[in-house]
C-alpha cells in the first residue's frame, strides 16, 4: 500500500479495509514500517523498533477486533509488553524486560492492534516535552526545531508524521493533552478511573491515566471502548458506558451550557494567539447553538500545585528506592537526570502526614471545582500557554525551569488532580509559525460521551484531519 492511500485513512478506516480483504494486516505493517524508516530519523520518534514483533503477529491466521490489522505504537512508560523493556525514558530501567502484558496492552491486542514499536518519552514522565537523556530529544513534525510537547511526544510525533494514525499515550499532568495540542492532533485524558492501571495500582495518586493521541475523534472513542473495563482489584474504577463511545461521537449533543476562560490557570497569561484562540472557539460553539459564557476557575490552584508536587515527588522516591532494593544498591544520583534527582530528594523528605495533606488540597480543589459543573455542561479554555517551543526551551536555565514549565502547560494538571474528562481539540493555527494550537474542553466526571458528541460536531464544523505535517 503506498504512504498516499494510507494516509488518506484513519485506524478505523484502515481496518475497515483489512476486514474487507482490499489489503492485508502485513501489508499495512509494511507501509508504517517504511514510512518510518523515512521520517524517524528527523524526528526521534519511535525508540524502540519491534517490527519483526509485528511480522510474526501479521501471520495469525484469524482476525478479530475492532481495529484487526492496524499498526500501534506504545509509549515506552505505563504499558507493559512482555518480553520488552519498558524504560520509562531511565536508564534505570533499559534493560528491564516485562514479564507479562499490562492489562491495556491486552486490551490492544485483543481489538486487533500490531504492535511494532515503542516510542519516545522524557525520564518517568516529569516534563512537558520529550528530551530524555537516554533516547535522545524527540522533535515536531510541524517544525523540526520545536518540541512534541510531553510526556506523550514520540506518540504525538508518530502520529502527526503519519507513521500511524493512532498510539498508546498516557498523561500525569498534561501528557496526552500537551503532544496532542502541540502536533495538530486529537487528544482525550479519560475520567480517572476509565482505564485499568492493572497490574498497578496507581499512578501519581490516581492523577495518571492512560489513552491514546488520534487523527480522528472516532478513532479515540474507539480505542477507548477496547480499554475500558475495570479490572479485579482496581482501586477505584468506572464501570462500561451503556452505549459504546463509538456511537456517540455522530449523536447530537444538544445545546450545551459551556464556560470559558482566556486564563492561563498556572502562569501569567497565554500567548495572544492562544488567547484569541480561545475567544474563537467560544464564537464556534456559540454558532453551533451552545450557550456560551465567560467564567472563571473557583478553588485553590497554588494549594492543589503544592499538593500535586508532593504526590509526584514522593511517587518518584518509592519507585526507586524499590528498584534500588530490589538490585541490592540504592539508585545514584548520575543514573537519573539532575531534575529528576532533584525531585527524588525532595521526595524522600516528604512524610506521611505530608503526603496526606497534599492528597487533601487535591480533594478540596476537586470539591471546589465541581462546584462549576453545576452551572456548565462544559468548561473551555487553552489547552497550552503558547505553541510548541524550541527544543531545549525549559532546560537552558534551569534557575527558570519551573516558570517556563507552567508558563506552557499552565491549565492541563488541574483536571489530572480533579479527575474530570478533558480532551484538546486542534481548531486552531498560529499565524506566526504555522504551528498547531490545542483547545481543551473540559466536562463533569465521568462523561466522555458528552465530549465525544461535541467533538464530533466540531470536527464536522471544522475538519483538521487533512492537515499533514510538512515533513
């Protein structure tokens, strides 16, 4: 199949063809597997190659599933696949192979997905970009001098360089939402609790979530009913929708009452053109025949950071001090990047009590910002502070990480901590680079089906999915 037709299709769309016998699962792996063989070496993508995984899988005489025969990628953190590392972008754990398949990965394979490579993602997935150390700085089909965003930016890369029109993406803090806003795609961070951990428990204190970056709406609806059950064991879990989210995605979703915001929630303020971005947006969903009003975010931000920081930084120091016993030496501090050190002390001073309080600052903002759903269907705002940024942006002064790390990302981690639904929907273009910019849409807990209807809709007012990366 050439790049050209295959493009031309999305995962659903792929496998429609595989079901129909116009092309086979071998010769789709073949097409992904050449088109990266041309791009991946611009953009650092994939960092893992699998491909002669998926030629042994492309052999199973039988075919079934949703999405039987379209080629898949994992993020190289969350997901395990046995018999592959999992490295979680450390050299710490390069070299450890997963004895068994995680519960989503299962999941994947029992839709029919191939899996043929791993991909790119900063050191446990602490920075809003994709530069670890180990695989090297992934980089933005969009603008090769810029960033795909992280923690999902080899996914996110992937998928915008047409490698795949789908992968596996997982986000702490902003790490589907991010990649996805920044490389023009669609990104949605299900409600916490949608998709099992197993065989883990949690992630950041149920603040992580794992998805999927897409080209089109319903290839994420899709993806996202081929994960979704709960697991025996989860510690908290959402049941099955009792309509696939499949369906939603074409169904009206009535006139909604939706709120918006032009603030930057965690710094100063959005670049102009996220702001005036967001303005259009809020005229677009007006013009759809939604109620549409300008609102501002209740609850302590600055509390729920805090709390936030703790979490992550005592969930850091647990996973290494339980591979440091495990190996029989403690983890030294030039085995991890100097801010992923930094942040493993500072979690090794964190007490229990600390720990608590923070889980309690998260609890309160969540409170306080349900308190807006009451009166709105669904929140709009920024997805990201600006465009994508120049590779090295956040670590050329480190006395300034922190700034410019929220002054880019300053409203995703508030809906990780609140648990809520929240997916970037790309409808907007910067004038002054012709770089994608991301708009999120935020609804109550639990309800991805409202959001797949609405985007849907907006896909049909305002398609993106022809938009191909000029790389």
């Amino acid at each position: 199949m050439k790049f050209e037709d295959y493009r031309k299709y999305d995962a659903v769309g792929l496998a429609g063809l595989v079901a129909g016998g116009e092309v086979s699962a071998a010769e789709l792996l073949e097409t992904a597997v050449t088109r990266m063989a041309v791009v991946n070496p611009k953009i650092n993508a994939v960092t893992m190659d699998l491909t002669e995984w998926g030629r042994q899988d492309v052999k199973r005489p039988i075919w079934s599933g949703p999405l039987a025969g379209v080629p898949f990628l994992l993020k190289d953190l969350g997901a395990q696949l046995a018999g592959a590392p999992t490295s979680a972008g450390s050299a710490v754990f390069k070299d450890s192979l997963a004895s068994a398949d995680s519960a989503i990965t299962t999941a994947y394979k029992e839709g029919g997905l191939v899996i043929f490579g791993k991909t790119n993602t900063p050191e446990f997935g602490l920075m809003p970009v994709t530069e670890p150390a180990l695989l090297g700085a992934c980089r933005n089909p969009w603008d090769l001098t810029r960033t795909p965003g992280g923690s999902s930016g080899g996914a996110a890369a992937a998928v915008a360089a047409g490698i795949v029109p789908a992968a596996h993406a997982s986000d702490g803090g902003g790490s589907i939402r991010t990649p996805a806003s920044a490389c023009g795609l669609f990104g949605m961070k299900p409600s916490r609790g949608r998709v099992s951990f197993s065989p883990a428990g949690e992630g950041w204190g149920g603040a992580s979530i794992q998805h999927a970056v897409t080209r089109s709406v319903r290839d994420s609806a899709v993806l996202l009913d081929a994960v979704c059950g709960p697991q025996p064991g989860d510690p908290y879990f959402l049941a099955r929708p009792e309509r696939p989210f499949a369906e939603e995605v074409g169904r009206d979703p009535g006139k909604l009452s939706i709120g918006f915001t032009t603030a930057a929630l965690a710094s100063d303020a959005l670049d102009p053109e996220c702001a005036q971005a967001v303005l259009d947006a809020a005229k677009l969903c007006e013009g759809l025949g939604h109620m549409v009003e300008e609102t501002t975010m209740p609850g302590d931000l600055a509390a729920m950071q805090r709390g936030a920081g703790e979490v992550i930084a005592a969930s850091i120091a647990a996973l290494l001090d339980a591979e440091g016993e495990r190996r029989g030496r403690p983890v030294a501090e030039g085995e991890v990047e100097p801010m992923t050190w930094l942040t493993y002390q500072r979690g090794k001073q964190i007490s229990g009590a600390s720990y608590v309080r923070g889980l309690a600052a998260i609890h309160a903002y969540g409170r306080a910002v349900a308190g807006l759903f009451q009166r709105y269907d669904v929140l709009l705002l920024s997805t990201l502070g600006s465009p994508a940024i120049p590779i090295g942006h956040l670590t050329e002064n480190p006395a300034e990480i922190a700034k410019r790390l929220f002054a880019f990302m300053p409203n995703t981690q508030a809906f990780n901590n609140t648990g809520q639904p929240a997916m970037t929907v790309p409808l907007a273009w910067s004038a002054r680079g012709g770089l994608p910019i991301g708009i999120q849409f935020v609804g109550r807990m639990g309800e991805e089906a409202l959001l797949y209807r609405l985007a849907g809709q907006l896909e049909q007012a305002r398609p993106w999915f022809d938009r191909v990366a000029p790389i």
